[in-house]
C-alpha cells in the first residue's frame, strides 16, 4: 500500500528545493526509481499477455498447430493474389472505357451527337423501334456513325456483364445493318428481300403462289413486241395507247436470276464443309440452330431462283 500510495504521489518540486545539495543526486534516483515502478504497476493493470494468448489458445486449440497456421496462411496469400486480380481487372475495364470512349475523336461532332440522338430514340420507342426505324431510313438517317454509337454501348454493356442490355442492343444493331444493306443493295436484291419476307407462316405452297403472282406483277414481258410497246397495250387485240416511254428502273427477270444465282455461289463458297462434332453443350446446340436456319433460308432462295426460271405469264 505505501509503494502504491508513493507512485500515486511522485515527489513534488517543493520535496526536491527542500533536500540539501548533497541529498539531490540521491532524490533524483529515486524519482527515477518511482516512475519505473508507475510504468510496472501500468503494465499490470493490463491483461497479462501469456494469460491472453493461453486463454485464446483454450478457445482455438488449432492455433498452436503448424498445419493449420500453414493452411491459414494459403488462404491469405489466395486472399491477396485475388485482391491483386480484381485490381488488375478493374484497371483493364477502366483503360478500356476510356479506348471506347476516344473512337468518336476523330469523327464530326454534329454527326455523332445526331447518331447518339437517333440511337437513344430507338432505345426509348419500345414496341414501336420498327416504325422509328423505318421512318429513319426514309429520312436517310440510317448511317454508319449509327452503327459504330450502336456498337461502343454494346462494347460498355459487354464489359459491365449487363446481359439482357447486349441481347437488346445486339438485335437493334443487327435490324439496322440489314436495313442499310438493303437500302444500298440492287433492285435485285431489293426484290428478293421483299419476296423472302412475303412468308408470315403460311405454308410454302401459298408462299410460293404468292412470289409467282409478284413475280407476273414485276418482271416484263419477255417476247419481243412487248419491248416495243408499254405495258398498258393490249397484245391480245392490237389496241390500246401508245405513249412515250417514261424512263424507269424496270427489273428484269434474267437480271434477278443472274445476280440470285450469283449469291447463292457466294454464300455456297463462305459455308464450312463437314458437320459438328463434339458433345451437345449448348454452345455446339446453339451454333447447329443457327446453321439450321441459314440452312432453311438459303433453300428459300434456291426455290425462288427456280420458280423466276420456270416463270410463264
């Protein structure tokens, strides 16, 4: 009790200039004495350490074992490693924002700003993105600057992992590429996208019948007094008006079979030979569908190749 109540009081100043000169070094041993002792007694107002660690010990018994401190430190260093990845990966996805965002520098400004506006309003339109489609390439609005804003928020989108936003923008940028194509294909070609997309589900026979009754609509006749004389003139009879000519792009059936013909050799040139092989995943599933489809429309093509050569007004 003395030694605390002493620590607890150390000796003043006034003890100190009291003492005589040669009791100083003394009293100032022992000042220094007490405050070792105040450091000693602080110390063992903590928790003992060896108490701490054997009590932590009776709660973890593992801690002392060498294959356990080894597995805990595994898992540390994967907890590390992992942190390190996530970093990297996280700096990647930021250098490649910033690549995305850099591929409209070298475009007009005007032009981009007016692609974003179109793109955002085929975004917003909903169940009515073919009208606003359609409308747009009416206008001429459909560009390739359209494409390339189409394809840097499919780009984002991809590295966001935003799934359901890439099957949406895939679709859109796909339905304007065809638009595009066909809007600069030939009338030929024109002319087969429009009897293609005269099947709604019907059967083929009535499909079929439908693009032979287009065909008779569309293509001239063939034999030679009909070159000479507008369409209107009733060959039957002899008879009719006879006007001057206007000056039009009228198909012709030999040019739709030569240039059909032509695709068809196309596209039998870019197909792989050989089938798929391999187990069902559905990878290999959903590459056999999609051959599967191109397969049924290139038939299709090949069905209205034959009915323009068999075709008799």
């Amino acid at each position: 009790m003395e030694c605390v109540a002493s620590l607890s009081s150390p000796p003043s100043s006034w003890s100190l200039q009291a003492a005589s000169p040669h009791n100083g070094a003394s009293l100032l041993q022992t000042y220094r004495t007490c405050r070792s002792l105040m450091k000693s007694f602080a110390c063992l107002a903590q928790p003992d350490k060896e108490a701490a660690f054997a009590r932590l010990v009776q709660m973890n018994p593992k801690i002392n074992d060498e294959e356990w401190q080894r597995e805990r430190r595994r898992e540390s260093e994967e907890l590390r490693k992992r942190r390190e990845q996530e970093e990297k990966e996280e700096a990647q996805k930021t250098e490649n924002y910033r690549e995305i965002s850099k591929r409209m520098e070298s475009y007009d400004e005007a032009e981009v700003k007016r692609a974003k506006a179109l793109v955002a309003s085929f975004i917003k339109a909903g169940e009515e993105v073919e009208e606003k489609i359609q409308e747009a390439a009416e206008n001429g609005m459909l560009t390739k600057m359209v494409l390339i804003v189409i394809y840097n928020r499919l780009e984002l989108a991809r590295h966001d992992n935003e799934r359901h936003i890439v099957q949406a923008l895939d679709l859109l940028y796909r339905r304007i590429e065809a638009e595009i194509l066909r809007r600069e294909a030939t009338p030929a070609m024109q002319y087969l996208d429009e009897l293609l997309n005269l099947q709604d589900g019907t059967s083929h026979e009535d499909w079929i019948r439908r693009c032979r009754q287009s065909m008779i609509t569309t293509f001239p006749r063939e034999d030679a007094f009909s070159f000479l004389v507008p369409s209107d003139f009733d060959l039957l009879k002899h008879h009719g008006p006879i006007d001057i000519p206007l000056e039009e792009d009228v198909l012709l059936r030999s040019d739709f079979i030569r240039e059909v013909d032509d695709f068809l050799a196309e596209i039998a040139a870019s197909q792989p030979k050989g089938e798929l092989v391999g187990d069902l995943d559905p990878r290999t599933v959903a590459i056999h569908l999609s051959q599967q489809q191109k397969g049924r429309a290139i038939q299709q093509v090949r069905d209205l190749l034959n009915l323009a050569v068999e075709l008799e007004w």
